[in-house]
C-alpha cells in the first residue's frame, strides 16, 4: 500500500516536472509561441496542480509563502491559495479505517455522532465534526503515510520556491521547515503543546480548545470545536476599525505575553489558525508548531532589542551580536553589522520606535523585508548560516503576523509589549 503511493507520489512530481521543462523549452524556442510571462505561469500552475494531489510539506510551503510575501504578483498568488483552499479530502472508507486501527472501534461507536463528510481539507490532515456527550468536538485525522513521503517532496518544491523566490540557495529554508513539519506530524506532541497554551493561557480573550485525551492518537488529534469565524469570513464582514485593532492587539500582546512569560511562542502565523469568535474573544486552534525559547538568548535579545530602541551606537549593539554569537570578534565585526545584521534589524524594531504603529494594506512592511533579506542574501551569500536560529524563528514568526496586519489594515499599540521587554530585562540583568 504504502509502495504503490510513492510510486503515485513520484508519477505526479515527474508529471510537474515534465510540463515545466517544456514551458521553459518553448519560452526558449521562440517568443511567439509563449513568452516568459506565460513560461513562469504554465510552470507554476504545473507546480501548484501537482501540490494540490501530494497535500503535506507542499502545500505547508505554499501557505508559508502566501503569508510571508504577499506582494507577490497576483497571478502567483492565485495559484498558492487555489492550492490550499481545494484540497480533496481522502474517502470515507479509510477515515473509518484509521480510526478502527487506533482504537479498535469505528468512529460511530467510538464517538456519540460522527460526520464522515469532511468539515475541512488541510495539508496534513483533514478535520470532521463529531461529538463526545453534548460537546461537540473536532477530529482531526492525519493522511496515511505522511511520515514517508516528507523526502519525496522536497524536489517539487525546490521548483516552486526557485520559480517564486528565483533563487537557487533555498535548502536553509527547505530543511527548516521538513523539520517543523516532522514535528507536526506527531499529533500527540501537539496535544501536549494545545495543554501546556490552555493551562498557561495569559488572556481571557484568547481561547485555547480542549484536549480529549482518550480520543487521542499520533495521527488523530479530538479537541473541543470553537464556534466562530474564520480570517477570511471575518474580513469579508468589512469590519469596522475597532474591531480589526482590536484583534490584531490581541495577537501582538498575546505573541509577546508567551514569550517572556511561558519562554515559548506559537510560531505558525497562518491566518486560518485563528477563529474570530463572539465578544471580542480569538480562538487559536493549531499548535503543531511551537517554539521555545531559550532563556540565556531571550536575555541577549532582550537587551538587544531594548538597546536599539534606545538608539545605541552601532559598537554598542555589535558587542551584543557578538555575545549572541552572530557576529565574529574581528577588526571587520562594526563593518559586517551594519552592512548586513543592521539593515534587518530595522524591518523588526521599527513596531517598536514608537508607542503605536500603523500597518496599511499595501503590503509595503512585508515587501521591504523580503527585498532586504533577499538583498543581503544575494551579497553575502554564508550570512544566514551565523544567525542564531531562535533569532531567525521569532522574526520570521513576527513578519508572518505582520503581513496578518497589513491584511487587517490596523493599527497597534505597542506599550505593553515594550514594557514586558524592560520588565523582563530588569529582572535578568
């Protein structure tokens, strides 16, 4: 069974590859027959049709660009979101049977009501409504041999990535994220996370769901269903002002409260991770993917952060990179941060000069940091290899919430998160 899907596995990737080698050809053949324009388009919508039948790490990457590069021109964007939003689900019969494998019980025995028709398709798993007494509750089920096609993968996506980003030094990026996702793989690793978020929950307006632990497996995962909306039903209501500030506050204050309260952080900024629910309150409902932060670091970055605030010299903040370990004690250390660490530092600390923010729907926050990161990379082409990876993790989380924002056209206030910072610096110092 598991032989004849990799062997289907490989037969869509060659399939991708095959029609984005001729598009290429033809663009190359003669200009009249297709130009570059539509070479690129044929190529990606080869890729994205491909990513849509394989599910798991493609489509994790497809959400991961849509959310970090939202500038990217429309007809790309269109292609990632079809990706993503058109997953088929698996048949009935095997949802059965996995649920009869990991508890020897079917789902209509097991549970008070189960709907065999899929609620959601996602990239990893697919999610049905059922109920347990008179809670109504959400199961998510994995697709069977996810584990051993993560590998399979990777060559469709170093196409899609090197067609979208059009750059060859992409394996970082890859690697990071095959690993998360084998994390995320192992479902009670994140029931563990969604208890460790509900039993430590810092707001009474965030809403964390509830582990059924009995109805649990590695590759089902049954939580308490958040009744509410999703980013995208939220926005298509045209809320008012208020309302998206008020959201986005909570997401912004919530990021930071776990941060230096719990020393962890949820690190996936998928907008349809989030439930826009009555009174004000936000459900968080996928926590596959958490962070936590060391607290040697989170002192170092702290003070970092604080120091850029406060306008230090640039030998000032160097020695601090150094005392991370991003910057070498050499006579070229000053030149290398402000030639390369300095100009991405000014993506993130910018939030933070000022008690409020504004973040406008043009997407020109995300866009500057895209072009910055990609600008230095293409320079200096061993940079990324020095940054220290729980630097890197929460910004790249916080340009992910950020492009959310631009989205929600809000603005934010940032006092409380400065003063969670200066509150935690005072006390590790």
């Amino acid at each position: 069974m598991e032989k004849s899907s990799n062997v289907k596995r490989a037969l869509v990737i060659t399939k991708a590859v095959t029609k984005i080698t001729l598009a290429h050809t033809k663009s190359l053949l003669s200009q009249k027959l297709l130009t570059k324009q539509q070479s690129t388009q044929q190529s990606l919508k080869a890729v994205f049709d491909a990513i849509t039948q394989l599910k798991g790490l493609s489509v994790k990457v497809a959400q991961q660009i849509a959310i970090t590069m939202p500038f990217l021109p429309k007809n790309y964007l269109d292609e990632l979101e079809k990706s993503f939003d058109s997953i088929p689900p698996i048949n009935r019969a095997l949802i059965r049977k996995i649920i009869k494998n990991n508890f020897q019980k079917y789902p209509e025995e097991l549970f008070d009501s189960f709907d065999d028709t899929a609620y959601k398709s996602a990239s990893i798993g697919q999610v049905h409504i059922g109920a347990i007494g008179d809670e109504k509750v959400a199961i998510k089920v994995q697709y069977p041999g996810m584990n051993s096609n993560i590998q399979n993968d990777i060559k469709l996506l170093k196409l899609a990535l090197m067609k979208i980003t059009k750059s060859n030094n992409i394996d970082h990026l890859i690697k990071e994220l095959s690993d998360k996702l084998e994390e995320e793989l192992d479902y009670t690793k994140e029931a563990k996370n969604i208890d460790f978020f509900r039993e430590n929950n810092l707001s009474e307006q965030i809403i964390i769901p509830k582990v059924f632990e009995d109805y649990c497996a590695p590759n089902i995962l049954t939580l308490s269903f958040l009744e509410g909306d999703s980013f995208a039903a939220f926005i298509s209501k045209n809320p008012d002002l208020e309302s998206r500030n008020h959201y986005a506050q909570l997401i912004f204050d919530n990021f930071f409260a776990n941060l230096y309260k719990n020393k962890t952080i949820h690190a996936d900024p998928n907008p349809a991770n989030f439930i826009f629910m009555e009174d004000n309150k936000l459900g968080i409902i996928d926590f596959g993917c958490v962070k936590k932060i060391d607290n040697d670091f989170l002192k170092l970055f702290t003070k970092l952060h604080i120091s850029l605030i406060e306008n230090r010299d640039d030998h000032f903040i160097t020695n601090i990179y150094k005392e991370i370990g991003m910057i070498d004690d050499t006579p070229q250390a000053i030149e290398f941060y402000t030639e390369v660490i300095k100009p991405m530092e000014d993506i993130y600390i910018g939030v933070l000069k000022n008690d409020w923010y504004k973040f406008t729907n043009n997407f020109t926050f995300t866009k500057n940091g895209f072009d910055t990161a990609k600008d230095i990379k293409e320079r200096y082409k061993t940079t990324f290899s020095k940054f220290h990876q729980d630097y890197l993790f929460i910004d790249r989380t916080l340009l992910g919430y950020y492009s959310l924002f631009e989205k929600l056209d809000c603005t934010i206030d940032t006092q409380y998160v400065k003063s969670l910072m200066r509150e935690y610096h005072e006390n590790n110092i």
